[in-house]
C-alpha cells in the first residue's frame, strides 16, 4: 500500500511529495526511452524499404524466362530468392507494427495521460488547499459576538471548501496511486511483448529459409559445377587460340610456297583444295537437308559505287552451293576513315556474335541470324584476274545481276577460295537436277532481291540493304489462309502461293512506282490504288491520311483484304496516272487543244514539272511533284466553270449502278463528285462534297442526310421513278433489278445491290458514310444482310458499320438475318450480336 493513512498530516504530504518526484524523474526517463523506441522502429521502416528494394532488383536483374541475357546467367532459378526475400521484408513490416503498438504507443500514453493526470491533480490540490486555508481562517476570525447568520454563511463556505479540498486531495491520490501500480506491469508487458514479436519474427524467417535449405544447396552445387565446367572451357579456348596462333604462323611461313591450307574464319580446318571428291560428298549432304560449311572467312570487297572503296566482309560458302556474306549492322561510325576501311570491325555486333556461336556449336547457318547477301553460284563463275584494280591476292565473281571484286589476305587464302568456288560450281553443274536445289535455297529470294537493289547510283551502304526474311513470307501466307478460311469469298488471291506483292504488280503500270518510275514497288496508297517506291511512300505519308493513305506490299499484312486486292486490280498504276497526270500525257503527246486551266498550269509554274520525275532524281524533286499531283491536283484535267453538279451526280450514280469502277474513280479525282450523294431529295446540288468534307462528317452520318448541302440526284434521271419508298423487300429488289434507283439511296447503298465489293472499298477509301440510311431508315447493312452478300458485310463490319441501327420497322440486321434462317456464316453472326461495337 503506498499510502498507510490517508489523514491529512505533515506526514502525508511530505509522502505525496515523495510520490511526485519520482513521478517527475520518471517522465523523464519514459521521455527518453521513447525516442530510442522510435528510432528502432523507423530503422525497421527503413529496413522493410530496403529489403523490398533489394528483392525488387533482384527480381529486374533476374529478367525472365524469355530473357536470353537472364538465362545466360541463371536469372529465372533466382525467383524463388526474391519472393522469400519479399516474404522476410513482409515479417519485418509485422515487427515494426507490432513495437509500434505494444512498445512506443503505450510509453506515449503513460507520458502523456497518466503522468499528467498527476500534474494536473496537483494543480487542483494545491487550489483546493488555497481556498480551504482562506474559509477556515475566515470562520475563525469571527467575534463572540458576530451576527448569527454571518457565522451560518461562513461556516456553510468553510464546509464547501473541505469538501472541495478532501476532493482534490483524493483525485491526487488516486493518480498517483495509478502511478505507482502500472510501474510494477506495464514495462515488464511491454518490453516482453515486444521481444516475443522478435521471436516470432526470426521464427518466420527460419522455418521459411529452412524450407528453401535444400534449393539454395542445389543452387550453389550447380553453380560450382558450372564454375568447373567454364574453367575446363576457358582452358580449351586458350588452348585453341595457341594452336590456331601457330597455324598462323606455320602458314605465314609456308605461304610462299602454297603448301598448307589456310583456316578459316573459326579455326575449323577448312576442306583440301584439290579434293572434288570431298567438296562433292559434302554437297551431297545438302540434299538431305544438312548444311555444312566448306569455306568461311573474311574478305575485302570492292564497293560497285563510283569510289570503289574497300569493305571488310565476313563470307561463307556452304554445301547448297551458296556463297553469302554478313554486313556489319549497328555499328559506330569512324572519325577516321580510310579508302580500304579495313580498320573496321565486325565483332562487335551482338547477332554476329550469336551468328559465330551457332557455327562454333556444329555450323550449321542460322536462316534468321542477321541480313546477308547471296551469290548463286550455279549461275556464276569466278576469274582469278580482277579488273581495274593493281592490288595482290585478288579475284572476281561473275554473276548475271552483279560483279564481285574481292581481296584475299593472302596468297595461299586467295587459292584457296578460288579452288573451293571453283570446285562447287563444278559439282553444281555436273548435279542432275540443279533447278531443285536453287528452288529449295531460302536465300535465292534473297539474291533476287539484292539484284533489283543495284544501280549505278547505288553505294556500298545501298547493297546493304535488308533482305526479304522467309518467316515474314510464311506468316503472310498463314494470315492469309486463315482469312480464306473465314470469309465465304472465293478470290484469286487466296491461293497459298500468292502474295499481295505478286498480284499486284501484274497489274498495268504496277511494276514501276506510279510517281518516280522505280522498279519493283513496295508500298501503294489505298485511297489512291497506285503502288509507289519506299522513296515516294514517304512523300506520299507527308501528305496526310486524308490524301493518301500509305501501306507496305509486304508489312501490314492485315490491311490486303480481298476487297482491297480486288480494287488495286480494277485500277492499277497505268490508269490512275492516266487521271492524275492528264495535263503531263497532253503536253507529252503535243496535243495542240489544251484547256484553261492547263494553259494557267504552265504560266504559273513555267514548266516545272513537266517533267516527270525519275528514280534517280533527287528526293526534293519527288516531293515537289507528288505535292503537285496528288495535294493540288496540277495535273488534273479539270471540269468545266460551268459544268453541271447535277450532271456529275448522274454520271457517278450510272457508273456504280454499271459497276464501273474506272469511271467512279475518274469522277472522284477529277470532277470532286460527292460520294456520298442522296438519290431523290433535290433537284440540284449547290455545292460539291469534298473528300476532306465527306471525311470530317462521317462521324455524323445521321445528320448529313438532313444538311442542305447533300448533293442529291435528281429525279429526272428516272423520270418513272415512284416519289412514295417502297414498303416490301421484295418490291425493293424488283426495282433495283429492273435498273430503278430507289428514292433515299445513296451510292453505297446502290453499289451493295448491283456493284461488287471492289466498288464498295473505293466508295469506303473516298469517305462514303457506312452507317448513312435510306428513306426506310436502312443503312447499306440492313441492305447486304437482306441481299446475303456476307462479303459486303464483312467490309461494312470491318468499316464501322454499327448492327444495332434499327429501320423504320425497328429491326436491325440481325433480325434480318435470323428471319431469313440462311446465314450460316458464325463470323457474320458473331460480328452482329457483338453489344461492344
């Protein structure tokens, strides 16, 4: 019992006295604790940051399994250490809550509220004392003789006060009485609960790392066998490299005499000179399907550019009787560049590096490795004499698209090159059946390519350019054959072997750039239907999308639909320049009866371009001329002042109904006409719909057909035509039939009945609204679901033609098609229910 007596005595307070001092040093012990307290715990704050830190980078160093970097160095096997190490952080973050709650918050609480509760008690008592002091000292002053009634209020003050002071006094006791008990549990909870979190905290983190005891001893067993493995290795390399050192040298010393062969790039002793035999046995194999190399190494060849200067090659010739060399990619330019430029390395390329791995490992050649150009040498010969060029060790190959000048290191090499070329010509041609094995090479697309690439204007850096990869040709073929599998369509260019490249450069004029006359082109707009060079493609792509819109032959696969092919075919280069350079054909073919505006060209530009532009021109020339043709239509036969609207509505409106594309086409370019044009609203048109028009207001295609400005036809094109909309389908396709346009139609819904899909795709390019609706509210969808020409749908779908737009009679497509019963097409139905478009 702190307190023996609670009377109020000398005694008592000196007791109480005593109490609060050691309240006091108490305080300010707990004050200090507590900081120590929170520095621990926000080291283990700390801590946690740094162990999920470190788990984090071990996690990015690790990479992944698709990693190749992280495979190399065992990156995927250290996952297992980074989620534990994320799981002891964890547990680290428990113990920092825990001393949080059970040791810092409850010191901040017996600092705070219990020891203040007896500062602040102490203040009540001692006012309390006060005022009890003053009323007994008040009652005790009175007279004998004192009124009664002032003796009764002093006393009533004078028992106020005791009462109040009695209080105070307990209050003060009571507190520090409260002191006194926590100091015997409180710490001793405190400070044990916090070590039982430490406890638990180790514990965790044993059981988990005892559990990850056998993977971490198989991790270190394996690393110290691969630690053994790579010594063993680093011991073989050296010695190799001693022994191809002495090679060297034995064959620097011999050279003069030519009686050792030279190794190769590798140091893998390449095949005897003399040995047809060997050479033919080693051929042989290629026709089971295993490609060896018979010579490998590095050669100097000569640039075809007017300079002719010198490049470092790495060449290989293999058992299909192909002779291919690697040029340097992603290397650094040269400040100090000589005329030979043997100074320059190819080592530092990571995929030539990958490309000496897989030969070191069985040399067999990596198809995809790096870009490489090929020689066929069933095709070619080789001279030992090399023209124009008074250096040693050097010799030709002759080949129908190209010569190669090329530089031995030294003699010995030079013949030993020369035998080996010339030994694998012979077995080529003395082959039954050399035609099987030139068509069964991968790389002969290659070399056909390398060969269209050369030019008198060419460079070193222009033969370098990459060659067509297989794998892009197969995954063509496989996109393609996955769409015919899809689409109902049937089309040429569906066949396995075809590829958009293939088909359309049999059309007119398609095997040279539309604009600068470049063989071979690549690239084509898709508004425009022309194919055009990588050169003018991206002359064409600065123009904006709204003029032309440009796509790679070979690259965006995705974009050649069957309605996209059948359209480039209708058109082709030779009868879009026909329209586009109009004026240029007049001047050429000095017709005598040129119009105004043509007149006006040749004032205002004096003859700038009237020229046509060509491959070797340079590329500010092109720009300029394709700005011309295509962005300000100079060229352009333009209409008449004052031609009739009207009548280009008439003709563009027969045109689609005949199905002629050429003729829509023409009227586009030339006399602007609206595409999207409304049969049976007006009698005149105001004002023509551009194609920039028709374009920014295709995202409101319900409100254009209420515009004024719509550019209808007028009925007198049919003058039998019936001014009320037919309410039947059948009556509908009656009139269609019969050659009648039906009032609301606009040219897509009118292409959708009598044209073919290539006609819809040039309506779509030329900004032709998908969604517009006739006088019964049917979009050119409801049209081609009801006439089941799923083709047309396809394209509509794939145009953002929305399936959900309902008719007057509020169906949709869709109950189109299930009402009819015979679409059996799941993609059609699929793209119907769709509730996302």
């Amino acid at each position: 019992m702190p307190f023996a007596k609670l009377d109020d005595s000398p005694m008592f307070r000196k007791q109480i006295q005593s109490f609060e001092d050691s309240a006091e040093l108490l305080r300010e012990r707990c004050l200090k604790f507590y900081k120590g307290c929170r520095k621990y715990t926000e080291q283990l704050g700390e801590g946690y940051d740094g162990d999920i830190a470190f788990a984090s980078s071990l996690e990015t160093f690790g990479g992944g399994h698709n990693d190749p970097i992280s495979v190399a160095f065992g990156g995927p096997v250290m996952t297992k250490f980074t989620i534990a190490l994320r799981e002891i952080g964890t547990y680290k973050e428990v113990l920092r809550s825990q001393v949080e709650h059970i040791l810092n918050d409850r010191l901040l609480q017996f600092v705070d509220i219990d020891l203040q509760d007896v500062k602040e008690a102490r203040k009540r008592f001692d006012k309390a004392c006060l005022q009890y002091d003053q009323a007994r000292e008040k009652y005790l002053s009175l007279k004998k003789n004192a009124k009664a009634d002032v003796a009764t209020v002093l006393e009533d003050e004078l028992h106020v006060a005791r009462s109040s002071f009695e209080q105070a006094r307990f209050s003060l006791i009571s507190a520090i009485s409260n002191i006194e008990a926590k100091k015997r549990f409180e710490f001793l909870e405190a400070v044990s609960g916090t070590m039982d979190a430490h406890l638990r905290y180790f514990k965790q983190g044993y059981e988990l790392l005892h559990q990850m005891e056998p993977y971490i001893h198989q991790v270190l067993t394996y690393a110290q066998q691969s630690r053994e493995r790579s010594n063993c290795e680093q011991i073989a390399l050296t010695e190799r490299m001693q022994e191809f050192k002495r090679q060297i040298d034995r064959e620097s010393r011999l050279s003069s005499y030519g009686t050792i062969s030279s190794p190769n790039g590798d140091g893998i002793q390449a095949i005897g000179r003399s040995s047809h035999k060997m050479i033919e046995a080693v051929m042989q194999s290629a026709a089971k399907g295993k490609v060896q190399t018979i010579r490998q190494g590095y050669l100097s060849k000569r640039s075809s550019n007017l300079r002719g200067d010198w490049k470092r090659r790495f060449f290989v010739l293999d058992s299909r009787g192909m002779l291919y060399y690697y040029r340097k990619q992603f290397s650094r330019p040269s400040a100090s560049h000589n005329a030979r430029g043997h100074g320059s390395s190819e080592h530092g390329s990571g995929l030539l590096s990958r490309w000496f791995s897989s030969h070191y490992h069985g040399g067999v050649h990596d198809e995809k490795s790096v870009a490489r150009h090929t020689v066929n040498l069933l095709t070619s010969t080789i001279k030992v004499d090399a023209e124009q060029s008074d250096l040693r060790f050097c010799f030709r190959i002759i080949s129908p698209s190209k010569n190669y000048t090329l530089q031995a290191e030294s003699a010995a090499d030079q013949m030993d090159w020369v035998e080996k070329i010339t030994g694998v010509i012979a077995s080529l041609l003395s082959s039954q059946s050399p035609e099987q094995r030139l068509l069964a090479s991968p790389s002969s697309s290659g070399h056909h390519r390398a060969a269209s690439e050369s030019s008198s204007f060419g460079s070193s850096s222009d033969l370098d350019h990459l060659v067509e990869e297989p794998s892009v040709e197969r995954n063509f073929a496989a996109g393609q054959s996955d769409r015919s599998v899809r689409s109902s369509q049937q089309h040429r260019f569906h066949s396995k072997h075809d590829k958009p490249i293939d088909v359309l450069r049999k059309v007119s004029g398609n095997d040279i750039c539309a604009d600068c006359g470049a063989s071979e082109p690549d690239w084509a707009s898709l508004n425009l239907g022309v194919l055009v060079c990588i050169e003018c493609s991206g002359v064409h792509r600065n123009l904006g999308v709204h003029i032309s819109k440009v796509r790679s032959l070979t690259l965006d696969v995705k974009v050649w639909e069957p309605s996209v092919i059948s359209l480039f075919e209708s058109l082709g280069n030779a009868f879009a320049n026909s329209i586009w350079e109009e004026l240029l054909h007049m001047k050429s073919n000095g017709n005598s009866g040129e119009t105004p505006s043509f007149c006006k060209f040749e004032s205002r530009q004096q003859q700038m371009f009237v020229n046509k532009p060509k491959h070797s021109d340079p590329i500010s020339i092109k720009e300029k001329f394709i700005q011309a043709k295509y962005a300000e239509k100079a060229f352009t036969l333009k209409p008449k002042p004052d031609q009739d609207h009207l009548f280009v509505a008439r003709q563009t409106w027969q045109s689609v109904h005949a199905n002629d594309k050429k003729a829509v086409y023409h009227h586009i370019v030339s006399s602007n006409a609206n595409v999207n044009a409304v049969y049976g609203h007006a009698s005149a048109c105001p004002s023509a719909l551009t194609l920039a028009k028709a374009l920014l207001l295709q995202e409101h295609s319900g409100s254009l057909l209420d515009q004024s400005s719509s550019c209808t036809v007028s009925e007198s094109l049919h003058k039998s035509s019936p001014t009320s909309p037919p309410h039947s389908v059948k009556a509908t396709e009656d009139r269609i039939e019969s050659g009648e346009i039906i009032d609301g139609f606009s040219l897509l819904h009118l292409a959708c009945h009598t044209a073919d899909v290539a006609m819809v795709e040039l309506l779509l390019q030329y900004g032709a609204i998908v969604n517009a609706p006739d006088l019964q509210g049917r979009t050119p969808l409801h049209h081609c679901i009801i006439k089941g020409k799923l083709a047309f749908a396809k394209v509509l779908l794939s145009r953002g033609a929305d399936p959900h737009d309902c008719d007057m009679y509020g169906k949709t497509p869709l109950q189109y098609a299930v009402e009819a019963g015979t679409i059996n097409d799941e993609e059609i139905l699929v793209l119907l229910e769709d509730t996302h478009r």
